[in-house]
C-alpha cells in the first residue's frame, strides 16, 4: 500500500510541477512562447524581464500554490514523508514537464516554496540573505 501511495504522491506532484505557469501565461496572454524571449527560461524572473512585474508576480504565486498544493497533497496521504517526494517531484516537474518538452523553469520560486513548506523561518532567513545580496 505504501507503493502505491508514494507512487500517487509522486505523479501527481510531477504533473502539479508541470504545470507552466510562464508558458500558459505567455501563450494564452500575448500569444508568445516566453522560452523564445529573454533569457529563454519558463519562470518567474524572465516573465517579469520581458512582460512586465504583474506578470512575473502572478507566475510566482502560481508556481509556490502548484508546490504548496502538491505538498498537501503529499502530506494528506503519507505525512511528512509524502511531503518530500511532492516537493521533490514537484521541482522535477518544474524544471522538466512533460506537458512543454521538458523544458521548464529553473526551479527558484517552486524551491523557495518548499523551503517555506519544510521551515518557514529558514525561507525568511534566505529571503533576507537574497535580499541583502540583491541590495549590494
């Protein structure tokens, strides 16, 4: 039973993950593939770059709720250890889906979120760390 448990979590955190926010916005918006603009990368970074900060904040936030849902997911079937296959599959998922030809993000905002699902006091010390960083 467990098998098929892990199994479940893993595929549907592995779909969840790809899921391309970037793309789905940028094909169903502005009718572009934004892995052909900017840097040529399916996240949040290179959405803001070439659409605009709207854009790049509403590929955030889809990216962190596709992880947070697949860690719930992974959490209501198997408890912490189903958390940590969803959010390993979920960034697998991310940075290679299957619905794009494998060809996703870099996994910086899904990582951020399972940072945020495994201690939220460490993401907050690595957003300040990001932040300092980005400052100087």
């Amino acid at each position: 039973m467990i098998v098929v448990k892990v199994i479940i979590i893993a595929a549907a955190a592995y779909l969840l993950g790809s899921i391309s926010i970037a793309v789905l916005l940028s094909r169903f918006v502005k009718h572009e593939d934004v892995r052909e603009k900017g840097s040529g990368n399916a996240g949040a970074t290179n959405v803001a770059r070439v659409y605009g900060f709207k854009f790049g904040l509403a590929t955030l936030f889809g990216d962190v709720a596709k992880t947070l849902v697949a860690a719930l997911i992974g959490f209501l079937l198997m408890g912490k250890p189903g958390i940590s296959i969803a959010c390993a599959a979920c960034i697998i998922g991310h940075c290679w889906p299957v619905f794009f030809g494998f060809k996703g993000g870099k996994g910086v905002a899904v990582g951020a979120a399972i940072i945020g699902v495994v201690d939220w006091r460490v993401l907050i010390i690595a957003l300040g760390v990001f932040l300092i960083t980005v400052l100087i």
